[in-house]
C-alpha cells in the first residue's frame, strides 16, 4: 500500500504527458494555432516532474517530494542516483538514444535512396555513416534536455509559466529532412519508457506480494 502513493505520480504524469502530445498533434495539424507555445512545453515538463516524483517515492514513501519544487535538475539527478529509480532512468536514457538513433538512420537511408547514390559518394550531400550519426547524438540525450528545462520549469519566474524576457527556443533536429522538436520528442519517449518501465516493475512486486505493494485482491 505504501508504494501506491508512488505510482499515482507516475499515472498522474502519464496523463500530462498524454495532453502534451495531444496538443502537440493539434498544432502539427494547423488545428490549434498559439501565441506562445509555453503551455504546451509545461506540461511535457510537469510530466516528467511527476514521474520523477512517483520514482522518488518508490524509493522512499516518507520522503517529501514538495522539497523539490520544480527542480528537475536536482530530481533527476536524486532519481539517477537513487537504488530503484537508477536503473529506470538509464534505460530511459538509452531508450531515447535508441528512438534517435533510428529515426536519424531511417531519415538518412530514406534521402541516400532518393539520391541513388552510394554511401560513399552520398557524403557529399551530407549523409552521415552510422558512426557519425552515432557522435551526433549525444546533442540529442535526454539529461541535456532535462537540464535545459529544468531552468525554464524552476518555481520562481518560470519561462514555462509567466511572460519572463530572455532567449527561449527549442533545439530542433534539422537533417535528413527533419525538423524535430529535440526536446519535446525526447522528454517524451524518455517518460513514455520511464512510465512502462515503472508500471511493470510495480505490477510484478504487486503480483509477488512484495511489502508495501497491494495484493492481487486487495
């Protein structure tokens, strides 16, 4: 029971999650057009706030999460350091890292075929090997975008939340033919995967009868 508390967060931030994407669809399409796109950043990051909350309370049900604020440098980092929560979040790392990795290979074997050209002489148009797309995406890792949002997330003047002057834009993967929103894509695949990861460790503990974990009938 104790770990219930913990996986509310989790669902909690699903949802956020759930609503950026759905808003993020409707401004793909044309069909919501925004001023400021802000809001929709938020709840991207205020997904990923809960859910790194829900992880440190599975770690410690008595912990105080509000502690935290909306610090999502320091949660990450207390999460990345923390005995259950470590290993969901490298996985997650890697999970983005993987999601890059072939959609970026996808892109440049899709333009290579377009070119009819060999790799070799594709170079010239700026196809990467698999190597170089592989350096390439450590510009693309998840902590660098946690981190990025963290100060634009923070309690005090927060970018995300209030008109606060100062430089604000996203990275965007602009290659192959791509323009991917860097940080909305990543934060999303990294809960997406923190989410999945979190709910079926939790089921597996629950069906175990694992202390602190409701029973199969409770």
């Amino acid at each position: 029971m104790q770990h219930d508390k913990a996986l509310g967060f989790v669902e909690l931030g699903k949802s956020y999650l759930d609503a950026s994407r759905a808003l993020q669809a409707d401004l793909d399409q044309a069909s919501l057009r925004l001023r400021f796109e802000h809001p929709v950043d938020l709840l991207f990051a205020h997904a990923l706030e809960l859910m790194l909350k829900g992880c440190i309370l599975d770690d410690d049900p008595g912990r105080s999460v509000e502690d935290f604020g909306h610090n999502l440098a320091r949660l990450y980092a207390s999460v990345r350091r923390s005995k259950r929560g470590g290993p969901l979040i490298r996985a997650s790392e890697k999970a983005v890292r993987n999601r890059w990795r072939d959609r970026l290979r996808g892109a440049r074997d899709d333009l290579q075929s377009g070119l009819g050209l060999p790799i070799e002489a594709a170079k010239d148009f700026g196809v990467l090997s698999n190597a170089e797309i592989g350096s390439a995406l450590d510009e693309l890792d998840l902590r660098r975008q946690v981190y990025w949002a963290s100060d634009r997330h923070s309690q005090g003047g927060s970018m995300f939340r209030y008109l606060v002057p100062g430089l604000y834009s996203r990275d965007k993967a602009m290659i192959f033919g791509l323009n991917d929103d860097v940080f909305r894509l990543s934060i999303f695949w990294g809960c997406e995967e923190l989410h999945r990861a979190f709910v079926a460790r939790w089921r597996e503990q629950r069906q175990a009868g694992s202390p602190g974990y409701p029973g199969p009938s409770d």
